[in-house]
C-alpha cells in the first residue's frame, strides 16, 4: 500500500499536515523532536563511555605483587 506513494503524495501529505496544525505548531513539534533526538544521542554516548570505563577497570584490575617477596 504504501510502496507508490511517491513525491506527489508525499506533498500532499505534507500540505494536508500544514493545513491542519499550522506553521507554529508544527515548528514547535519539530524543536521537541531535536531535544528528544540530542537527549537520546546524549544518552548513548554517556552509556557507551561508562561501559567503557568498566571494561577498562575490569583489565586493570591485577593481584598485586607483595613489594617485601621481590
């Protein structure tokens, strides 16, 4: 069903979705959606760095060696 629309159903789509909710509506939506994305990606980066530094604690971690045997 949605395999043909193409780029004259998506403008319509488009003028449909302008006509209903306005040019102020839909900007402040899409502001939403830029915090929502940069929070996410924000999220994912602090996630990956804290993995990160677990993996690097978890090779570091060595018995130690008694300095009065050596």
């Amino acid at each position: 069903m949605l395999n043909n629309i193409g780029l004259p159903g998506l403008l319509l789509i488009a003028v449909v979705v302008l006509v209903l909710f306005g040019r102020g509506k839909i900007s402040s939506l899409m502001g939403e959606v830029g915090k929502g994305i940069t929070a996410f990606k924000k999220g994912v980066d602090d996630s990956k760095a804290e993995l990160e530094d677990s993996v690097a604690d978890a090779k570091d971690v060595t018995p130690a060696a008694d300095k009065d045997n050596a």
